[in-house]
C-alpha cells in the first residue's frame, strides 16, 4: 500500500508540473504575443507621425528610420540601416549635420536647429530636435533625433519678406528695403544717394492713363538696371521716383558720372501704345557721411537737391549743399506765416 500511494504522488507530482510547464508556456505566448504587439503598436504610431524619426550611435551610424525617412529618401529602411549622413546627403549638408550630431553629443541636451536638405536632388528646409537617450538595459548611448520639413513655410515666408520690401510693379527693392542699406553696408568707404525724379510724369499719366504710366516707370526701371553697377541697388522709391544706393564711391565725380549716364540713357524715347514719348530725370545726389549719418538724412537731403535740379531747369543733377537746407527752411517759415 505504501508503494502504490508513493507511485501515485509521482504521478500526481508529474501531472501538476506538466500543467505548470503549460501554463508557463501559455503565459510566455502570451507574453510574446503582448510584446509584439506592443512593438508593432510603438512602430505604428511612429510611422503614422508625419515628422522624420531616427536612431544614431555615437559614430553617427543609422540604427533606427521610420517610414517618414524613408519616404524623404525614396528608399526602404534597410537601405539607411548602418549608413551615415554622408551616404545620403551631398557632403556640405552632411558635414554641416555631422557638425551638430558632435555638438548634441558634447552638450547631451536637446538642440533644435533649422537646416537645409536635399532629398532627391530636392533642395529644402527641416526644423530638426536632436537630444541623447540612455538605455540602461544595454548601457550603452544613442543619438535621438526628429526631422519638421518647414520648406513651404520657408518659401512663404521668404515671399512675404519679398513683397514686403519689393516694388509689385517693377520687381525692384522699394523705399523700406533701401532704409535697410546704410546698415548692411558699415564699411569705412564713402557712400553715395541718388534721388531721381520723373520730370513730367504726370501729365503722360493723366493722358494717358494709369496703365501706360505703369508701362512706362518699368521700362524706365529696365534702362536704369543696364546703366548702374553691379554692387549699386536700385530701387522704386515711391511714385515716379527712384532712388540708387551707391554702396562705396572713391569721389563724389564718381555720382556725377553715374548721373550723367542716367541722363543720357534717357535721351532715348520710350514707346508706349506706339507712341514716342521723350522723359527726362531731374536728379539730386547727397554722400555719407558729409550730408548725413543716417539714411533718413541722407533721403531727405538728396531730395532737396533734386528739387534744385527742378528749378534749374529738370534734365540735369545737382548735389547737396547746406544753403537747400536754408532755403527750405525759408520757403517753409513763409508758408507758416
């Protein structure tokens, strides 16, 4: 009796260790199965995300893309696994982000940073996040980074910005971007202002019409391109006048110059509606920093001096002098009385 309760506690004992080998097993599958799902969860969202995701290791080597990335590089994710920047961007770009990745390594703190790109022989702009991840099962370090394509928002912008300081009508810089100059240029050489006006523009507008006006302060902005140099800006000032920014000039013979050729490209008459019509300019010039240190000054002097060219007669160039300055002053105290 004693050895066949002996030999049925084995097989009781068996029996409860063949039902605990299956429930490890079932709860294993279970696990495995909870686990690929989760995996398969995680992965799913981060290709869902319309931003590009990737994984690098300290020498910059790709481990993880996902589907945004490679459809930025028309290529499957194995075809970037174990590659660098180096193999799918052009070198400067690669070099440029290769300069960062180095920096968010040193620092390992989030960085974002706006960077040009090219997918595909396809020029463009990212907002990147950059930042170092630790896995402390393996402990070892890793590059996380995400890429925003912000190249419509980019152009747009740029565009704005163009309308912004850019003449609808002639294409050419107006009086905003032309304020900005003085600044841009903080170099030691003497600059230049020519202020131009249209001498008697407004009759042929009037008689004209407006559009043949238009016609004709663009082809007058085409002919003013071809006389002025390359480093000179040309720009619409408002109405019929314009006005040339001559960055750095040796000598005030060097405005001179420039006007006179002004004068004589306009000699040539302009057609309109199959009309000939014969415009002259009527030009003053003020330099920096003898007639003023800031643009405004400089606008506002020149414009005086254009004025005078007026009452000499139109046609010609006159410069600055303090005595515009008092006779406005004059002509202004008996208009107050």
């Amino acid at each position: 009796m004693i050895r066949q309760k002996s030999h049925f506690n084995e097989e009781s004992e068996i029996e409860e260790l063949r039902k605990r080998v299956e429930e490890l097993e079932n709860r294993e599958k279970h696990l495995i199965k909870s686990l690929r799902l989760n995996e398969s969860l995680h992965l799913k969202i981060l290709d869902a995300l319309p931003i590009n995701i990737f994984l690098e290791d300290p020498e910059g080597r790709t481990i993880f893309v996902n589907e945004q990335v490679c459809k930025a590089h028309g290529v499957n994710g194995e075809d970037l696994v174990g590659k660098t920047v180096f193999d799918f961007f052009p070198k400067s770009i690669a070099e440029s982000l290769r300069e960062i990745d180095l920096e968010v390594w040193k620092k390992g703190t989030l960085q974002t940073n706006e960077v040009s790109t090219e997918f595909n022989g396809k020029k463009g702009h990212m907002l990147t996040g950059k930042t170092i991840i630790n896995l402390e099962e393996s402990k070892k370090e890793y590059l996380l980074g995400f890429g925003l394509d912000i190249t419509d928002l980019k152009n747009a912008e740029e565009k704005i910005s163009h309308m912004a300081y850019h003449d609808a009508l002639t294409g050419l810089p107006n009086r905003w971007f032309i304020k900005s100059c003085l600044n841009k240029y903080n170099s030691a050489a003497d600059k230049g202002i020519l202020l131009l006006d249209l001498d008697h523009f407004k009759i042929i507008n009037d008689s004209l019409g407006h559009e043949a006006g238009d016609q004709l302060l663009q082809s007058v902005a085409r002919r003013l391109r071809e006389v002025i140099k390359e480093d000179n800006v040309l720009a619409r000032f408002g109405g019929d006048e314009f006005i040339i920014f001559m960055p750095q000039i040796t000598s005030v013979d060097e405005a001179f110059e420039v006007s006179e050729e002004i004068i004589k490209t306009m000699k040539e008459p302009f057609r309109i509606y199959g009309q000939k019509f014969i415009i002259s300019p009527s030009i003053g010039i003020s330099l920096h920093p003898i007639h003023g240190e800031d643009m405004e000054t400089l606008i506002i002097n020149a414009d005086l001096a254009m004025y005078h060219s007026k009452e000499k007669g139109r046609n010609c160039y006159s410069l600055f002098t303090p005595m515009l300055k008092e006779k406005a002053i004059d002509r202004m105290h008996m208009l107050a009385k």
